[in-house]
C-alpha cells in the first residue's frame, strides 16, 4: 500500500531494515511492538523503536496540544512534521545505516490519515513532512472500530477528547464519537490502500495477538534473510 511513497522500498539496499506498524486506536499495535521486539533481539537483529508522537523534543508540545481544544488542525500537522523530522535526524538515518531493525509504531501514514480527516490540505501537508527513508514493510493492523473501542475501554478507560475525534464534532457522546472517527481513519487507510504494493500487509487485528505475531514474524523472515541484505550489513 503505497501513497506517495509511504510503503515502497527504497531502490538501493540499506543495512538496516525499517518496519512500520499502522492502524487505528485499539488495533492492539502496542501489543505486537511488545512482542516483536524481544523476538528480534533474540535471535540476533538489534532493533530499535520509533513512531508518530514519540520524539522527545515534542513530547511537551504534545501535550500542550491534547490539553488545549481550540487547537487547530494545522497545528497538529506542524507538531506531526516537526516530530517525525526529529526523529529521521536523530535516529532512524544512523540507525539504519548501521544495520539495526527499527520499527515505528505509526508513521507518516499515520500522520496523513489523522491530519487529512481534519480538512489539512494534502498539498500543503506534502510540503511540509520531512523526506524519510521509505519503510521496507508495513503491517496495517485492521479492525472493527466497535472491537477497537472495547479495547481502549479496557486499557485507558473513556477515550479522550482528541482521540474520540470529538474536536470534529462528530457526536457529544465520546463513544459513538469514538467509533465515527476511526471509521474515518479507516477511509483515509484504504486510499492508500488504493496504491498498495506487496511491500504493505493487512492484518486482520480482531485475531488473537499471538496469530497476528505470528504473521508478522513470517513477514519479517524473508526479509532480514535475504541474503543482499546480509552482504549490505557485512559491508
């Protein structure tokens, strides 16, 4: 699933190999990156973690950000733009060129589909996101938003005011708000499902964590073995 490059692998080799994990509030994305990182390690791929909100020079912007409902869109796509560009210059260049495994827990799809649901003007948010290396895989972990729901119930409690999509106003209820707002982000994954390519998988999330692991790892094996990628680290 490509748009505008987000899941084609770059022409030439790296050492490293970049993973990204997509997909909604509630996908259980948390839970995969939990168990995918010590199987990496453990079997001999140093991995490092990224993702969508994670630098920590933006970490108090953030929160400024969650805190404050006048806050507009445009807003949010400059937080987003200045975080992944942190993160591309302090880590995941170097990283990769050293042969780690890093992984992102959300990225710049991620970072497309939640700013374009708020009326960010594709062109202008191209314009102002960091040219990154492109993911070798990406795993979009899809679920029913009712399921997805559930679970954030039971892991944060009610959804907050940004993650129900609630500054949207799609409903007063944060519930339903809730349910409304990742069937939108799912709209927005689909579009660039519309492009996809065989380097962006789709999971099915309402399975159980260990099966979807389980497809994950399958994933990654044929890759990290590929002997080219072995003689670009032994480089």
């Amino acid at each position: 699933m490509s748009d505008a490059g987000l899941s084609t692998s770059p022409p030439r080799l790296q050492p490293g190999l970049f993973v990204v994990l997509e997909g909604g509030d509630g996908t259980g994305r948390s839970t995969q990156m939990r168990l995918l990182l010590p199987w990496l390690e453990e079997n001999g791929w140093a991995a490092t973690r990224v993702g969508l909100g994670r630098s920590t020079l933006l970490r108090r912007a953030f929160r400024s950000y969650r805190r404050t409902p006048e806050a507009g869109p445009q807003t949010l796509a400059l937080l987003y733009a200045a975080d992944l560009r942190a993160q591309v210059e302090g880590s995941v260049r170097s990283d990769l060129a050293s042969g780690f495994v890093v992984i992102a827990d959300r990225w710049i799809g991620a970072a497309r589909a939640r700013c374009q649901v708020r009326g960010v003007d594709p062109g202008w948010l191209e314009a102002i996101l960091p040219e990154a290396p492109l993911p070798d895989i990406t795993f979009y972990l899809d679920a029913d938003p009712r399921q997805r729901l559930a679970r954030e119930i039971g892991k944060r409690g009610m959804p907050d005011f940004r993650e129900s999509g609630r500054d949207l106003g799609l409903d007063a209820d944060p519930l339903r708000a809730f349910v409304r707002y990742q069937a939108l982000l799912d709209r927005q994954y689909a579009r660039i499902a519309a492009g996809a390519d065989a380097h962006w998988i789709r999971l099915d999330a309402g399975a159980p964590p260990e099966q979807v692991q389980h497809e994950i790892r399958q994933g990654l094996l044929h890759l990290l073995r590929a002997p080219d990628r072995e003689a670009a680290r032994d480089e």
